[in-house]
C-alpha cells in the first residue's frame, strides 16, 4: 500500500484548475516512469505531475497564452507579482472583480496577476473564454479566497527556475522529444462523455474529435522513438478506440468529479491512464 506524501515535500500547483492531478497522484505513481532525463507537458494545467517530479529539465507549454505568460511570471517575477497579487486581495469585492474581469491588462505582470487573481475568486477556479477570447467565469461563493500564497508562489518559482515554458501546440513537442531519455505526459481537454460534458472552452477553438486524433497520431510517433508517453483522458469509446489501435496500455482511474453545476452530478468518475510503456 502506498502510504500519503506529505504535501510539503513536493512544491503545488498555484493555480486551481479543473482535470487537475493532484488528488490523482497516489494512483498515478505505479506507472510513471522510474528514469528519464528530460519531462515534456504539452497541456501544462496546474502542472501538479510536473511539480510532483520535481524534474530538473524540463519543457513546458500550451496553446493558451495567458497561462504561459502567467508561468513566466511565476518563474522570473515572483516578488513583483506577490505585490500585485496584494493589491488584488486588499481590493476584493463583487463589483472590483466583475471590474478586473472586464479589462485586460498590458504588461506580462498585469496579466499574470489577473489571470490568478480571478482563477481564486471565480466559480470553481473554471477557466472558459467565449467565441471573442474573453474570459467569461462569474465570481465564485467564496468569503476568504486565497488570492495571494507567497509560500506556494515561491516554491512554484523555484521549481520552475530551470525550465523551458513557451506557447505552442502540443504537437510541437515532436520537435523536442525523440528518444527513451524523453518523458511526455498529455492531460489534453478531455473528450465529453456526454451532451452536458462541455462545461468549458478552453480557448477560442474547442478541443475536438479530430484534435484527439492528432494527439493520439502524435503520441504514436513518439512512441516510435521510443520516448515515455503518458496520456490522460476521459472513460469512453472513442479514446479507447483510438489507443486501443496503437496498442498503449489503458488502465482505469477513479477520479473525483468536481466542477458541474448540479451538485447532484458530482462524485466519482473513472478516467483512463493510458502508457506507451
């Protein structure tokens, strides 16, 4: 039985993002890769896989901009944006974040306190834009948000101070990882498993049937180079089917569903963990 890491021995995710992992990394630890040099995540996320191996190389991207830039912040700013992030929870309220919401911000920094400043206090930590890229999440139910935990940016920023992070599709990881010294983990948007599944659009294209196809085309080639590859996913035929050609192991996750309007609806859900190894 594997017992409970302590959660100081590892630095977390400083954003709340929904498909998170870190509730998940307990059942994750039997298959991740016991040695490999360098990490890529194409889907950075919360990035609690990437925080919980501490990797020392590591290439970290994805296709949204305001969370890559917020990444850079973390890694190259952190002081400023702590001080950002002050004024932000001095400033608090209903109508200040509606406000904050509303306006885009210029410089890296800005955004970078905007982005986390409303992941904190919005519905859920959701992330959703609408067709014109606005980010659309209303305020959250929260009386105590914490807006601004120093100790978690800090240690983020340190775990970050050696990696790679820039904007890219994830098939821009072919250009870097061509060998078994590579680790890929894939934690894409996952695909619906019913018609009230699309609960969020992650940018202004949608992730879609075909993109699952380029995905799973792309972890194939990977995998014919013999680089580690993991992918997450949702329970459902179509992901199965598609890895299932390939032939990668699918192993089921029991995963604890937090983000949908009816409460009811909340609970346990199986995920699928799927290895090229």
């Amino acid at each position: 039985m594997i017992g409970q890491i302590p959660p100081e021995t590892y630095p977390r995710p400083f954003l709340k993002w929904a498909g998170g992992k870190s509730r998940l990394i307990q059942q994750y630890i039997p298959y991740l890769p016991k040695h490999y040099k360098t990490y890529y995540e194409p889907f950075i996320g919360g990035g609690a896989i990437f925080f919980y191996l501490k990797s020392s190389t590591a290439v970290l991207t994805d296709i949204n901009a305001e969370l890559i830039t917020t990444y850079r912040c973390v890694r190259d700013q952190v002081e400023e944006l702590i001080c950002l992030l002050k004024e932000h929870k001095i400033r608090h309220s209903r109508e200040y974040y509606y406000a904050v919401r509303a306006n885009p911000k210029s410089s890296d920094l800005e955004q970078a306190a905007r982005l986390i400043y409303l992941n904190k206090t919005c519905f859920n930590g959701l992330y959703r834009v609408n067709s014109k890229g606005q980010f659309n999440v209303p305020l959250g139910k929260y009386e105590n948000p914490n807006i601004c935990h120093e100790e978690s940016l800090r240690a983020a920023s340190i775990a970050l101070a050696s990696a790679e992070i820039r904007q890219a599709d994830f098939i821009d990881v072919l250009n870097c990882a061509t060998s078994s010294h590579d680790f890929v983990f894939c934690d894409p948007p996952y695909h619906p498993i019913s018609n009230t599944s699309y609960f969020t659009s992650y940018s202004r294209n949608s992730f879609n049937e075909k993109d699952q196809e380029r995905l799973r085309n792309t972890c194939a080639e990977l995998a014919s180079r013999g680089v580690k590859v993991m992918i997450s996913n949702s329970d459902c035929e179509l992901i199965r089917n598609l890895y299932q050609e390939i032939n990668f192991n699918i192993y089921r996750i029991a995963a604890a569903r937090s983000i949908n309007s009816n409460t009811k609806k909340r609970g346990m859900v199986y995920e699928l963990l799927i290895t090229s190894y």
